[in-house]
C-alpha cells in the first residue's frame, strides 16, 4: 500500500476515520510530541506483533521522527503479512512543519 502524506494524516484524523495509528519512536520522544497514536518502540514491534493480528487486514499508519524507522517497520510488518501498512512520509517532523507553516 502507497505512504501517506501529513496532509492526508490530518484529515483521516479530523474525519475520525478507522484506522489504526502507531508511533514507532522511543518512550521518550513520544512523551515529548505526539499526535495520539499508540507508542510501541521499533524494538518492541516484533515482540507485540500478535497483538495486531486483529488488524492484520485494516489499514495501519505508522509514524516516527522522520519517516526512517517507521519505513522499516512497514517493511517488517510486510513480511508478517499485514498488507494494508503506510508509513507517515517525513514523519512528525514533517507534520508539524505543515502545522507551522498553517501559523
């Protein structure tokens, strides 16, 4: 499934849609800025993976930093057969640069 963009985030976020929203960065970047998403650290992923069997065939977004981690995450997921991934292209910076420039 093809990435998103920040400006299609926001408006799945503000359209309330149905989906399921993880951000891959560590504890406490997360407690720094978020945008509401479900933390679970890149390094956990494998290990909480059966927990989203469930939604192995609902659209997942994924989010971190700068889109990095959070691309490899959408490959991991991949390989384990959830085919419905996307990965927050520039991640939360690029999120919240759109905000700014909105200021």
């Amino acid at each position: 499934m093809e990435d998103i963009t920040v400006s299609e985030l926001r408006e799945k976020i503000e359209n309330k849609e149905d989906f399921v929203f993880i951000d891959v960065r560590e504890e406490w970047e997360y407690e720094e800025d978020n945008l509401g998403a479900l933390n679970i650290p890149l390094g956990q992923l494998p290990h909480q993976l059966d927990d989203f069997m469930k939604f192995k065939n609902k659209e997942i977004v994924l989010q971190c930093r700068s889109g990095a981690r959070s691309g490899n995450a959408k490959k991991f997921m991949e390989t384990q057969g959830f085919n419905k991934v996307r990965n927050l292209l520039g991640g939360i910076l690029a999120y919240r640069a759109m905000e700014e420039e909105e200021d």
